[in-house]
C-alpha cells in the first residue's frame, strides 16, 4: 500500500514538472521567440544528414546542439545537460532528448557494451527500462498519420494525426510500458506504436508545444559555424 502510494506522489510530481516546462515553453512561443526560425535551421540540419549511413544520429547530435543554443538563450533557466542519458536542464527538470520526423522510433541510448543493469545472452545484452530516471522531450519535425490504414491493437487505435511539435513523456509513464528492442546499434530501442501511444499521451493532458511549419530552405555552411573568443598578442587564436 505504502509503496502504491508512493509511486502516485511521484507520478503526479513528474506531471508537474513536465506542466511546469510545457508553460516556460508556451511563454516564449507567446512571448515572440523565433521558434519558426529554429525549425527552418532543425530542417535544414536534418537535409544536411539525409541520405547517408547514420544520418539520424548525425542530425540529431547537430540538433542538440541547436537547441542547447536556442534554448540556453532563451528559456529561463535552461542549460546543457550531458550527464547519462539526460541533455538538458529547464529551471531544474532534466530531460532526454530525442528528435524525430513523424513514425519513428528511439533509443535511450547508442551503446550495445553490457552495464550494471544489462545482462547477456550469446552476444546481445538487454537493458531494464529501470536503468533510465529522466523524463523525456521529443522533437517532431514532421506533422501527420503514422499509419496509412487505421489499426487497433489491445483496444487502442492508431490513427491520429500526431502533429508537429515539442512533447513532454514522464519517465513513469514509458518506463511502466517500454519493452525494449534491439537493433545493430542499440539495445534500449522503443519501437513506434509505443512512442506514438507516449505522443497521444502527451496530447491528451496538455503536455506538448506545437511548432510551426518551416517555411524557408536554409543552406548550412560549416566554415561559418567557427568565431574566434579571442586573439593572442602573436597572433595565434585562442583563449588568453
């Protein structure tokens, strides 16, 4: 009963919390951020990748850093984050990261090496859902049905428009009804009827940020990403 209850408390404490960071994040879309602008650049990254091997994970590394910089800038409160499989912090809620275009799946993390809460079985390991303590916030770039033809399965129906958007899922939530998958690069995969279940979720309470389309094509140059802090007395760039 005792730990019922506790799990309750902490349930509606995540809740909260994902509230409370839905709210930072509606001020600034209110308030005149230029989330349009960083939908167009998120794109645009995503053009960049596209086509080859490991394309996702190239995008979606380039999109973190987009938005440790967007968001540093402009939410309160709000940095970088790079401990286990949390990214950011916003006025103390950490979160997981995960960016997607539409159906998707994800992946808590990109290591297959065995750890404290993994276990082996010839040469796989398997990871408990446990192991992860962090809500998660997902990046949708791609507004739409996930399924063409509508599908029930368990009672639950498949055929909502999942649209594009900046999602909060509370770790009690997906960690209660995640079975991991594996491929040849994870073993901590979350398979796509369950992230759009997590996304439904979300919709229902009022836990998500929509976006709006891009509407501009950008080219990403990398010899313009780089500035110098400062400049040395010998003429050699660097810190002083």
């Amino acid at each position: 009963m005792i730990i019922v209850y506790v799990r309750r408390i902490q349930t509606c404490w995540n809740r909260y919390r994902c509230r409370k960071t839905c709210g930072l994040l509606l001020r600034l879309r209110d308030g005149g951020f230029r989330f349009r602008e960083f939908v167009n650049q998120c794109c645009c990254l995503i053009r960049l990748c596209r086509g080859e091997d490991g394309s996702g994970l190239k995008s979606g590394i380039l999109i973190d850093m987009l938005v440790d910089r967007f968001f540093s800038s402009h939410v309160f409160n709000c940095r970088p984050y790079h401990k286990g499989e949390s990214d950011l912090s916003i006025d103390g809620h950490v979160v997981s990261l995960k960016k997607i275009t539409g159906k998707s799946t994800i992946a808590m993390n990109w290591s297959k090496n065995k750890n404290r809460t993994g276990s082996a079985s010839g040469n796989k390991t398997t990871t408990s859902p446990s192991h992860f303590q962090h809500d998660i916030m997902i990046l949708n770039l791609q507004g739409g049905k996930w399924w063409k033809k509508p599908k029930v399965v368990d009672g639950m129906s498949y055929h909502r428009t999942i649209p594009r958007g900046i999602y909060l899922v509370d770790c009690f939530y997906w960690r209660r009804h995640a079975h991991f998958r594996s491929n040849n690069k994870t073993n901590t995969l979350i398979d796509s009827m369950l992230l759009y279940r997590m996304l439904v979720r979300s919709l229902a309470g009022n836990l998500w940020v929509p976006l709006p389309e891009s509407d501009q094509e950008l080219i990403f140059d990398v010899s313009s990403a780089f500035r110098a802090i400062t400049l040395r007395a010998d003429g050699d760039g660097g810190n002083s």
